[in-house]
C-alpha cells in the first residue's frame, strides 16, 4: 500500500451522464473506509482546477448519490486547462492561454497527493500536461457515446441506450396509426454504438451510423417497399454524426471555446424532409437530445461505476500512477491514462451487431 497518499482530489469533466455520482462515491467510500485518506472535490471539472474550488468530501456528501443522475461535483465540457479561454479580444477572436500553472498551484495548495479524473477522451487529453508535470492522475472513462479507446463499454451507456429505446418505441405505434416515416436523431457524436443498440433493441426499420455513410436513394426504396407490402410505416434510427456518402455531417453549432468546437445535429430533420419530399410518405423527424444523459442510472450502469470507481481507488493506494481503468472481455482492468487522449472507439463496419440486424432486414441505408 502506498503510504505517499493521504489527500485526493476528485474531478467530473466533459459531458455528464448517468453513473458518476456511483463512481464518486465508491471512490470516497473505498478512501475514507478502507485507507483512511481523505477525498477533496474539485468543482466544474478543469475549471474548478484552475479556480482552486475545492471542497473536502465527507461521507455525508456520498450517501444517498448512488442513484441519482448528474454529477455532485458539476461538470464542464469547455475547459482544456493547457488552452483555457480568457474572453474575447477587441476584434471578437477567442483569447487563450496557458492555465496549466494555475492547475498546479491548486494541487499544491490543497495538498493533494493524486487526482481521479472521471471524464471521457477530452478529459483524458486535459490531464496529459499534468501527467507530464509528475501529477498522479488516475482516469476512469465514462460516456453515453460508448467511444472511449482501450475500454470495452462506459458507464452512462447502457442507460442512454434504455432511455433511446423507450423513446423509438413510442414512436413505433404513433408511425403505426399515421402510416408515418418517423426519423429519431440520437446523440453519440462520431460514433454509432447508441445508435446501432437502440436501434436493434427496438427493432428500428433503418438504423444510420456515422461509420456507415447512407445513400438517401437506398432509403427511399426501403420505406417505400415497406409501404408496398402493407407494411405502412417506418422507424428511422439515426445517429446524429451520420451523414451521407457525398455529403457531411450536419453541424448545430459551433462553439470555439470548446476543446471539441463540434456539436452535431439536425440530420434528421433533413433526412425526414428528404423521404417525404422523393416518396411523398408523410415523416416527422424527432430530437431526442439531452434526456439521453439525464436520470438516474439504470442499475448495470451503477455496478459497473462502482467498479471502476472501486478500481480507480485500489490501482491508486497500490502504487500506479498514470492508469485509466477499463472493462476488457468483462474484466476490470487499465491501460495507460494517455491511451484514450484524443482518439475514439468507433463502430467497426463489419462488427457482429451489424451483420446480426441486417439479417432480420434492418437497413443500413448503405
Ligand atoms: O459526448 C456526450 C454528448 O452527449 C454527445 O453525444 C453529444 O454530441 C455532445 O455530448 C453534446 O454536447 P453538449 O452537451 O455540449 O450539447
């Protein structure tokens, strides 16, 4: 057992979603039960950092949290301490700097002997220049999009999948009475795994994932022949970074602050426009967003937070430094903290769940 550690500090960054609360909590309770070591919360992810808005955390702060959504701690996903935006110039440009000293005089000053960053690959990327400073930085990956490198699945995942299959499935039996196309935009970025297990899981009509660019034509045969066959309806999964094979993704917004400046949308809204336009099939598009994120966890998303959370907490008391915990072939286990920073685990084109759903004659507008 490591005796250099006594003090930790904690920190949710990027995107919140359902289970962090479960990792913040096993991490608090495994420090102050079983070693004794005291656990400081860092506000608003990197922010917080940068702010010195730390706050020790009693076992009082962790009880009652494992089932509820969010983050105690708040989180952030604009702030890369190593570019940290500072406002806007004269001219309206977006002023940077380095905060990364900031980050450290925080550590410094709260006598924090290592840090457990909970975040997904942006998260990751930002602890890089602390890791290069000598900061014992111990990740623990969590996402709804599923796309983290080195890990088989993320907490928050399973959950996000449960909600976006409860929602297609509503719209199952309204397309039913309208003899509609109905097209549902899901989040995941530039990744089709929330995409391809709610649309399997659902029994979706046409699932578009962002590895596998659609041809409109194709999908236009498709709800037709449906229609053809008596079959008066169809349910369109899409994910919201999937885009055509001549085309590009379609962006919402663009947010120069921001270490991912991208945020995608409006692909179904296009999509629907198009069907009706070229099959004169009546469509609605729906926007499922952020309530795929909110909520409290389901409970595989629970166990499976408060096992990495547990993990983060034990590789840490046994010495490592630098590690990012990770389920592989459904064991707990980690790779090196640096393995995730600035890469994604997309969809493979030829993963078995692709072939399993083409199979019941699922398209893939591909
Ligand atoms: O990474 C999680 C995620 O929800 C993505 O699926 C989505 O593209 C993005 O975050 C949305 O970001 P924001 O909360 O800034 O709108």
């Amino acid at each position: 057992m490591s005796d250099s550690i006594k003090r930790i500090g904690m920190l949710t960054g990027g995107g919140d979603c359902p289970g962090l609360n479960a990792v913040i909590r096993a991490v608090t309770k495994t420090a102050l039960y079983k070693y004794g070591v005291r656990v400081f919360g860092i506000e608003d992810g990197f922010q917080g950092l940068i702010e010195n808005r730390v706050g020790e955390l009693t076992s009082l702060h962790v009880s009652g949290i494992l089932t509820r959504g969010g983050t105690i701690l708040g989180s952030n996903n604009k702030c890369n301490p190593s570019r940290h935006y500072m406002g806007d110039d004269e001219d309206g440009n977006p002023k940077f700097i380095d905060a990364t000293d900031y980050c450290l005089q925080t550590i410094r000053v709260n006598e924090l002997d290592a840090l457990i960053v909970i975040g997904g690959d942006g998260t990751m990327s930002c602890a890089a220049p602390l890791v290069e400073k000598g900061i014992n930085c111990i990740g623990v990956p969590k996402t709804i999009d599923n796309d983290i490198m080195g890990t088989d699945i993320t907490f928050g995942f399973t959950t996000a999948v449960s909600i976006a299959t409860g929602a297609l499935d509503r719209l199952h039996s309204t397309a039913a009475s309208h003899h509609r196309v109905m097209v549902c935009e899901l989040m995941g970025r530039n990744a089709g795994w929330l995409t391809l297990h709610a649309g399997i899981a659902s029994g979706s009509d046409v699932i578009l994932i962002p590895e596998l660019p659609f041809d409109l034509d194709s999908i236009y045969k498709f709800v037709q022949s449906r229609m053809d066959r008596q079959r008066g309806f169809s349910i369109i999964a899409c994910a919201e970074g999937a885009r055509a094979k001549d085309g590009k993704q379609i962006v919402a917004r663009h947010d120069p602050t921001s270490p991912d400046p991208v945020r995608l949308g409006g692909v179904a809204e296009y999509i629907a426009s198009e069907i009706e336009q070229h099959t004169g099939i009546e469509s609605r598009f729906t926007v499922l967003g952020h309530v795929q994120r909110g909520g409290a966890p389901m409970p595989m998303d629970r166990i499976l937070a408060t096992r990495f959370g547990h993990h983060a907490l034990e590789k840490l008391m046994a010495g490592a430094t630098g590690r990012m915990v990770v389920m592989q072939k459904g064991e707990i286990t980690d790779v090196d903290i640096l393995h995730a920073a600035h890469k994604q685990r997309l969809v493979p084109t030829d993963h078995s769940l692709i072939n399993v759903a083409r199979s019941v004659r699922t398209c893939f507008g591909d």
